[in-house]
C-alpha cells in the first residue's frame, strides 16, 4: 500500500502569502517616478543653464560693443587733446569747444549704454569711479576752456588753459583709459565665471546621474533578487502539487484497477456461477420434460430451450465484461497474449480491421507496466471508435534492451485539434488522451500523440525498464510527497 500523502496545498482559510507582484509593481513606479523627476530635472538644469549662459554671453557681447565705443571715443578725444595743445590747427582754444561737446556727447551716451548692459556682478563702487573719473575729466576741460575764454584769447590765456589740459586733464582722460581697460578685463572674468558655473551645473548632472544609476542598480537588483525567490518558491510549490497529483492519480489508478478487478472477478465468480447453474437447471428440466410425448409440453420446452439460450448469451456476455474489465489472460499470459486478444475482439466488435504486430520478449515486465500499457491501448483504440471513423488501425509493440515502446495508428480522419507538440484534444470532456499521458508519466515514460503518417492519430507511449522507471511505478510518492 502507498505511503499516506500529506497535502502541501495551503489552507484555503488560513491568510495567504502577500503576492510580490505588489511590491514589484511599486518598485517599478517609484522607479519611473524617479526616472521621470530626475529627466525633468536634469532638462531643467540644463534649460536654465543655457539660457543663463546665452544671455550672460550676448550681454557680455554687447556690453563689449559698448565698451569698443567708448575706447574709441576715448581715443577720439586723446587725438584731438594732443592736437588742441600741440597747435598743429591755426585754430585757438575756444574753437575746439564744439568737438570737444561732441565727443562729450558720444561719450556720455555710450556710458550710458553700457552702464545699462553692464554686468550684474559688476560693483557698484566700480561704476561710481567710472562716472567720478569722467566727470572730474570734464571739469578740468571746461575750466581749461573757460581759462581760455576768459583772457580773451590772449597768449597768455590760451597758454593757462592748454596748461590745464597738458596737466589735469590729460591725467583724467588717461585714468578714464585705465579704467575703461578695467572693464574689459572684467567682463572677460565674467565669462570665465559663467563656464565655470556651466562645468559645475554639468558636473552636478553627472554625480547625480551616477547617484540614479546606482540606485536604479539596486533596484534592479533588490527586485529580482525578490522575483527569483518568488519564482522559486512558486516553482517549488508546483513541483509538490505535481508530486501530489502524480501520488494521486497513481493512487486512484490503482484503486480502479482494485475496483475493475474485484468487480471482474464477482461478474466471474458470483454471477457466471449464478448464471451456469441456472442454465444447468433449465437443461435438467428441459430433458425431463423432454422425455415425455405429451403434444401439450412441446411450447413449455420451446420456452425452456428460449430461457437456455438467453441464460447462455448472458453468460457469455459477462464472461466477456469480466475479461474486459480485468483480462485474466494479462495475469496468466503476459502483455503480448493480452493485448493480441483484446485487438481480436475490438476488431469483431467494431467491424474494423485492427492488426496487432509484437516485436521482442515481454516476459517478466513488472505488472504495473503491463497493466498501464493494456489500458493505454484499451483507450486508443476506444477513440478510435468514437471519433477515427477509421477502418484500419495498427498496434505495435516493440521491446529492446532499454525499454518498450508501443503506437497505436489509424488511417482515419485524426485528432479534432493539437493542444500542444505532445498531445492532441479530444474534443470537449474528453479525458483519454489525459489519461494516457498520466500513465506514461507514471511509469516514467514519455507521451506523443498527434497526426500521423497514415492520416489519423498516432499514439506513441515510450516506457523505460531500468530501476528508476520500476521505482517510479512502484512507489511514485517518493517523488518528493511524503
């Protein structure tokens, strides 16, 4: 008897494992939120930088423009003070009031431009110079032109006024030079100060790129390592309820075949001997009545011989179940005489033309074998009747030095649908081409079935006959049910 089977199936009351699934889906959420922010982010950064950088650039460039402008107002101004006091023009001081205005004029609007285009970091005390320094340059040019005018133009009051210009006033506008240089120089630091950031924006990017790829890495690590113990133990589960089901159906195939057995065996024992006495009794009485010659008995022995022959067809009828249901020729004779006998018998049942062709030696095959390959061609050959619409079939049953192997073969219209490369469908409710994989798997075989050559189903069943195959028969709930 097989060991008792302790199911591993969980307890449908008890509180079932929280499915990774959730977890795994939260993961993968945060993930792509952290993906998605950091996008956003990172494009932002970036966004903002360029922007920054751009307008930083065009307003460095322009404020260059303006500074190139007031250089060259400033250069203007130097060649016409070197000309006023030089004396090269026949012109007195006085005349050089209105170039001078002028050249005022371009300077005081380029300053003013470029003190709106300065930069932001520029100090404030900067700017003040600039503007102190231009306007102390001015002052000493109108005082130098009011010397001028006030002396009426005299030597001598020509000659202070070119002294103011010679003196202070040329001081002034080389200061004004100096400083205007200054600003060149500062707005190339500027520029620098701008890459600068922009490297450092980019570097941040980076490190905090890094920093995603890392947790991003642990993430994925963290989570399969989470699916894989999931999938394994989902994998383990299934493998104890195979174990289970293959324990099972061993044990419910073994109880059928007790249950076939012992009913073949009362329809043999209980009722063939329950029927072959009544047929003696009606023999008995149908001689007694038979000896007598009176005309009246003759339609009561019609009745007795009727009665004989119905008892006798009965008989002959449960003999008949009784050898289907457990052949007693497959305990006595072998798998060979077996199945030969009962290809006999579906062939004059079925009218159809079954060839049974044996190769090799099949005695001392363990009986659970031989059974298990009976009724696999028991149920082959039953679909065939049911669904071929065949009218030949061939069974072949071949040992060799590593296993047996039998097919069964029909030339009828084949399986109504392949389920898969192993099996084929039977249509709705049916169970026998299930059932005859079962029993391939119990007896540690492989299973085919499928369209074969001859146009119908071709059923092959492969059993191996090493230790292994015979323990796998015997004992399947040592396949890891206990």
């Amino acid at each position: 008897m097989p060991a008792p089977i302790e199911s591993n199936v969980p307890d449908p009351g008890a509180t079932p494992e929280r499915s990774p699934v959730a977890a795994l889906a939260i993961g993968l959420a945060v993930a792509v939120a952290v993906i998605v922010g950091f996008s956003l982010y990172a494009a932002g950064e970036i966004r903002n930088l360029r922007d920054q950088q751009a307008a930083v650039s065009e307003r460095n460039r322009l404020d260059t423009l303006q500074i190139v402008r007031i250089q060259q107002s400033l250069s203007n101004i130097g060649g016409a003070l070197r000309d006023m006091v030089a004396g090269t023009e026949p012109y007195p001081m006085s005349a050089w009031a209105a170039t001078f205005a002028r050249l005022r004029n371009d300077l005081e609007q380029a300053l003013a431009r470029e003190r709106e285009l300065a930069p932001v970091v520029r100090l404030s005390g900067e700017q003040a110079q600039l503007d102190e320094a231009n306007r102390r340059f001015w002052d000493a040019m109108d005082r130098a032109f009011a010397l001028a005018v006030q002396g009426g133009g005299t030597p001598a009051s020509e000659a202070a006024g070119a002294a103011v210009v010679r003196g202070e006033a040329s001081a002034r506008h080389a200061e004004l030079v100096t400083l205007v240089s200054q600003l060149v120089i500062h707005n190339t630091r500027v520029d620098e100060a701008s890459a600068t950031l922009g490297r450092d924006v980019y570097n941040q990017v980076a490190r905090q790129i890094f920093l995603l790829a890392v947790v991003l890495v642990a993430g994925v690590v963290i989570g399969g390592a989470i699916l894989l113990v999931s999938t394994r133990r989902t994998f383990q589960t299934v493998q104890n309820l195979a174990a289970e089901r293959r324990a099972l159906s061993w044990r419910m195939l073994t109880l059928q075949e007790g249950l076939q057995t012992e009913f073949a065996r009362e329809l043999h024992d209980e009722f063939g001997q329950i029927l072959t006495a009544i047929g003696m009794m009606l023999g008995r009485v149908r001689r007694q009545a038979g000896g007598r010659a009176d005309p009246a008995f003759e339609p009561f022995i019609a009745d007795l011989d009727e009665a004989q022959q119905i008892s006798q067809r009965t008989l002959d009828r449960i003999r008949t179940r009784s050898r289907l249901l457990h052949p007693v020729i497959l305990d006595d004779f072998g798998l060979a005489q077996a199945v030969a006998w009962y290809t006999d018998e579906f062939a004059r049942q079925q009218g159809i033309d079954t060839r049974f062709e044996p190769e090799g030696d099949f005695a001392g095959l363990p009986p659970n074998v031989s059974t298990h390959l009976y009724r696999i061609v028991q149920e082959s050959l039953t679909n065939v009747a049911k669904h071929a619409e065949a009218s030949q079939v061939v069974v072949r049953l071949v040992r060799d030095a590593d296993g047996i192997e039998l097919s069964v073969a029909d030339d009828g219209k084949g399986p109504p649908a392949l389920t898969d490369a192993r099996g084929a469908s039977e249509g709705p409710g049916g169970i026998g081409i299930t059932s005859m994989r079962e029993r391939a798997a119990l007896m540690g075989g492989t299973f085919e079935a499928g369209r074969g050559p001859r146009g119908g189903l071709h059923v092959v069943v492969w059993v191996p006959l090493a230790a292994p195959a015979a323990s796998a028969v015997a004992e399947p709930a040592s396949e890891g049910v206990r």
